[in-house]
C-alpha cells in the first residue's frame, strides 16, 4: 500500500557499500495496485531486485527465504531505513 516509499527503500539499497545484495519484493495484495506497479518495474530494470507473486496474504512474511538466494535475511517494510554501510558491517 505504500507506492510512495517504494524508491525510499530502493535508494538505500543502491547506496550498499557492499555489492552482493538482492531484494525479494512483494505487493501483499493491497488494493492500491500502484506499489506493485513500481516494484515490478523496478525488479524489471534491476537482476539483484526480484519481485515475488503472492499466492496468499503476507506469504512471503511468513516464509522469508521464498525467492532469495543469500544467506542473510532481512525482513523490511516500506517505510524502513537501509543504511549504507549495513550489509558490509554484517557481511564481514
């Protein structure tokens, strides 16, 4: 539901100082089809953002790891904060 924090997120993904990330996305089937929209396009632009077609409400919250690859999960809502140095601090 939240299109407008959708590139808030994006761009603290992007500003990662470590480059080996990928971010699973979903819509949670709201009602406002803008967010998925926007997520799609972007996961259509961008090999590291793959977007992740529910088949059931917060499905991908419940299981987490559906459609990644990494060994670290982060679970994230729209309106959360990606630092940039976050991942790299984690990852070593």
């Amino acid at each position: 539901k939240r299109s407008d924090w959708v590139d808030h997120v994006y761009q603290g993904l992007k500003q990662q100082t470590y480059p080996y990330w990928e971010w699973v996305v979903t819509d949670d089937m709201s009602p406002d089809k803008n967010a998925e929209k926007k997520l799609r396009e972007i996961a259509a632009g961008d090999h590291r953002v793959i977007y992740y077609p529910q088949s059931y409400k917060k499905e991908l919250f419940y299981n987490p790891n559906y459609g990644a690859s990494g060994n670290v999960i982060f679970q994230m809502d729209s309106d959360d904060t990606m630092y940039p140095n976050i991942l790299i601090m984690i990852a070593s």
